[in-house]
C-alpha cells in the first residue's frame, strides 16, 4: 500500500488561452479542475499504474469537498481530516503556446488540533499497514503547522516499519532530514536552497545529493528538468543519472510528483 500524506491539498484550475497578458483582461476559452497538491498527484499516477493508493491530507470547505469527491472518482481511498480553513484554489495558466504560469494559495491556516489529528490519524494507518506500507510525504505545509511536522511524521512511520518518501521543500525539508527519511526528492532549486549552493548541472547535483545523505536521508535523489535526474541509493552508492526525454510538453505540473511516484511504484514493486 502507498500510503500518500497532504497536509495542504488544493484544487487544481487549469485556465486555457489564447495569450497571458499582466495587467489586462484575460479570457480563457476552457477551465478544468482536478484534485491537486503533490500527494495527490502521487496518488494519480500510483493508480494509473495499477498500485493500491491510499490519500490522507486536511480538507476543508466546499474546496475540500471537491477534492474528496475527484480522488474517489478515481478509485484512490481518502482518509480526510476536517478542518475549520477551506481547501485551498491553486491557478495553473496555460497560453497557446505552450507556457505555463502557476498561481499558488498558501492554504488556509490550521490548529494544532487539526495536525494533532492528522497525525493519529496517519499513526492508525502505520500501524494497519506496518512494515508494508510506503508514506509519500510531500507538498507543503499550511500555515500554522510546525516545521518539524514532517520529522514526527516520519518518526511515527518508522516506529511501525514503514518505510518514507519525503518531497518537501524550504524548512520543513531540512527539519525533517535529521529524522532519516528513506528517500528524498527535492527539485534543483530546492536543493539550491536547501544546501546554500548553486545547482547546475548533474554534478553539482550529485553534490547536493552527498549533502543530504549526509544530514540524515538515507537515499536522495535531485530532478533537473530537462537536464534530467540524478540519484544516490545510499552513502556510499554510485551516482546514477537518468537524461529527460524529449515530448511535447501539454504542461509540467505534477512532473515532479511523478517522478516520486515512479519510485515509490518500485520499491513496492
């Protein structure tokens, strides 16, 4: 079982239009919504493949209610957590051309109360699916929540046997190092940022990788986009490097997310 944890889900409106211009009115000429955050995008692509997903995250409002009601759609299992703030919108802009422009909510605060229950929660479903189950961690997380909530949540897995994916960025990722995540996925700016250096190219980014393994991941891996991918299976593991494959692009929201779900299919597999 892939268990796919959000602390701060959205739903995705795709806007498409002839030409994105600041400052004027603009008219789309079709709008779509889907679930989104990048636990459920994870959960989308583990269902795709044939993989049991299960989605636990904060849902809140009439947003959350549509976000439920997509995932279910798709077969994915929904473990929600109420919350007082509504679910937040993101606003994904797509031109003729091509180009996408993202328009991100932070996301409504939430209570302790709320990431304390989110946490018993996740803590029943280790425990159900101990030394079987896959949490995949990722997005970001709400206002009002700790920092270290992702390290608690990845402490709580373990105690069980279950083994952790994390996809996070900023703070939450270097708190949670220290709690020995299994796996981790950050992008290159966010590896950028993370270890206070520049990352270019699959050099830099094995680098990086050798940084965060020496925090406290036990495997890291660091997307490139079209440059590709890097990734070490341990500390002492040769570098492998994967090159991106030349598509035509509808959009890359969610790339990253499936990414991350290709490994988690694999170490299940």
């Amino acid at each position: 079982m892939i268990l796919c944890i959000s602390a701060n889900p959205a739903i995705d409106r795709r806007l498409r239009l002839e030409r994105l211009i600041v400052g004027k009115v603009n008219r789309t000429h079709s709008v779509e919504a889907a679930p989104g955050g990048k636990a459920a995008h994870v959960a989308m692509v583990a269902k795709a493949l044939g993989e049991d997903a299960l989605w636990i995250g904060m849902l809140g409002g009439a947003p959350g209610e549509e976000c439920e009601r997509g995932l279910r759609a798709l077969g994915i299992q929904v473990h929600p957590v109420r919350t007082g703030s509504p679910t937040r919108v993101n606003l994904e802009i797509i031109d003729a051309a091509g180009a996408v422009t993202e328009v991100l909510e932070p996301g409504g605060a939430v209570t302790a109360e709320e990431c304390n229950e989110l946490l018993r929660v996740c803590r029943e479903l280790f425990a159900r699916y101990q030394e079987t189950a896959l949490a995949v961690i990722s997005g970001s997380l709400p206002p009002g929540a700790p920092t270290d909530f992702y390290a608690a949540l990845i402490r709580t897995a373990r105690a069980y046997g279950c083994r952790t994916l994390l996809d996070a960025s900023g703070q939450p990722l270097l708190t949670a190092l220290a709690a020995a995540p299994d796996f981790v996925k950050p992008n290159r700016e966010e590896a950028a940022w993370a270890t206070n250096s520049t990352v270019t190219d699959a050099a830099s980014a094995v680098e990086a990788a050798r940084w965060m393994i020496e925090r406290g991941a036990r495997s890291a891996a660091i997307s490139l986009g079209a440059d590709g991918l890097v990734w070490l299976s341990g500390k002492d593991a040769a570098p492998l490097f994967a090159p991106s494959l030349k598509i035509d692009v509808r959009s890359t929201v969610g790339c990253g997310d499936a990414t991350v779900a290709g490994f988690a299919i694999s170490i299940v597999r």
